[in-house]
C-alpha cells in the first residue's frame, strides 16, 4: 500500500504552527512586563517558548522526534543495501531523539552549575552548557564531513543551512542571552525577546532539516512506496 504526503502542505502547516506558538509567546510576554509587572501567570508560562512542558516544547519535541523517525526510516534502508553511511544515519536518529528528549527535560540545563562552579566562568560563558555544546559541534563536523561531502548537492546545501540556523539559535543567542543574564537578569522583557528568536530559529532549523528529510526519500527511496510530494499547491 502506497502512502502519499504533500512535503509542502506538511511543511507549510508546520511554519504556521511555529509563526503562531512565537506571536503567542510574544504577546504573553508583553501582557505579563507590561500589565503584571513581570509577576509570572500560568497561561502565559503555557505558551511561553522559553519554558518547560508546555505547548511550545511539546511541538518542538514531537517536531524533532518526527526527524529521528525520519531518520532511522533512511539509516533502516542503508543498512538493507550495505551503504556505507549507515552508522551516520544511524547515529543521527539516535541524536535527534536525545534532542527530542532534551527538549522536553532540558536535561542540558543540569551540567551549567557544576562547569560554572569549575570554570567560573562569567558574561557570555554564564550559561556554560554552550562550552561543551560547542566543542560536540566541532567534533560532530569533524565526524560528519566526508558524510556531508557525499550528500547530493542539494541536499548538501539544505542539510547546511537547516544546521546552520539551528545552531545560530541553540547556540549563537544562548550565548548572547548568557551575557545578558549575567549582568542585567532573565526576568525583564529584553530576556524574553532574545529566547523568542532563539527558540523561532531553532524551530525553523528544524522544520527546514524536516523538509530535506522528506525531499531525500522522495529523491532516494521511491521503492517504499512512501511519496512526499513537493510540486503541488
């Protein structure tokens, strides 16, 4: 039995979901500094995007979880015809469906109070779960480059910039953030601006690497009988 998918309407109704949770997000941020005096409000901490357990998170994890399905869907199909690459898609699944865990449990969250005990690190190193969040980075491209190189070249690219505009958020404003905890706090609305971008950009980072997961096995594996169409309205 074939299963058909329209990759632009899933795609399409995925960015309408992350442009909607962001508004909400924003505008209960302005409702709680602007009318409450930055006093905390259960309805707004559920559509905050910076917060634990609420709509926001859920989306993001279940987002990020369709990926590592996605991906253990190719890395099953690699292994069934011996490619080479087959441990990088494998170990792929395996990390975004620690992402999608992370993102539910912020389980990073838990390494920031003993590197900074140990570091004492200050400014934009407060929050020190970036340092060893960088040097995985590194050693993920390192591990990852000849896998990169023989991606096609279109889907090179978007694996690229779907990486790229993650990171920019995950870790580019988290440390931009870190510096402005550091010297002027969290509970002030140019806190929540900054995690509002964060979070927007790690949600299209993942809706974009989405859409090239969806395009590679409509490219790479008609034999499953699974279509993500791309060419209709």
């Amino acid at each position: 039995m074939n299963l058909n998918f329209s990759t632009k309407k899933v795609i399409r109704l995925l960015v309408v979901i992350v442009i909607i949770l962001t508004l909400l997000s924003l505008i209960g941020q302005l409702y709680k500094y602007f009318l409450f005096e930055g006093n905390d409000r259960y309805l707004v901490d559920l559509i905050n995007v910076d917060k634990e357990k609420n709509f926001p998170t859920w989306f993001a994890s279940l987002n990020i979880l369709f990926c590592s399905i996605l991906l253990f869907i190719i890395s099953s199909v690699k292994r069934k015809t011996r490619d080479s690459f087959f441990y990088h898609w494998f170990t792929l699944s395996i990390i975004f469906l620690l992402m999608a865990t992370d993102e539910i449990m912020q389980l990073h969250e838990q390494v920031i109070t003993p590197i900074r005990g140990l570091l004492n690190t200050t400014g934009y190193l407060y929050i020190t779960w970036v340092i060893p969040g960088i040097l995985f980075g590194i050693l993920f491209l390192v591990v990852y480059l000849k896998f990169l190189i023989h991606l096609p070249r279109q889907i090179k690219v978007l694996f690229i910039m779907s990486g790229l505009i993650y990171v920019s958020g995950a870790i580019g404003f988290e440390i931009i953030g870190s510096n402005h905890i550091y010297y002027y706090g969290q509970n002030n609305i140019s806190y929540a601006l900054l995690t509002a971008g964060e979070e927007f950009l790690e949600m299209s980072g993942i809706l974009l690497f989405t859409y090239t997961l969806l395009k590679y096995i409509n490219i790479e594996f008609p034999q499953l009988g699974i279509y993500f169409r791309g060419n209709d309205s």
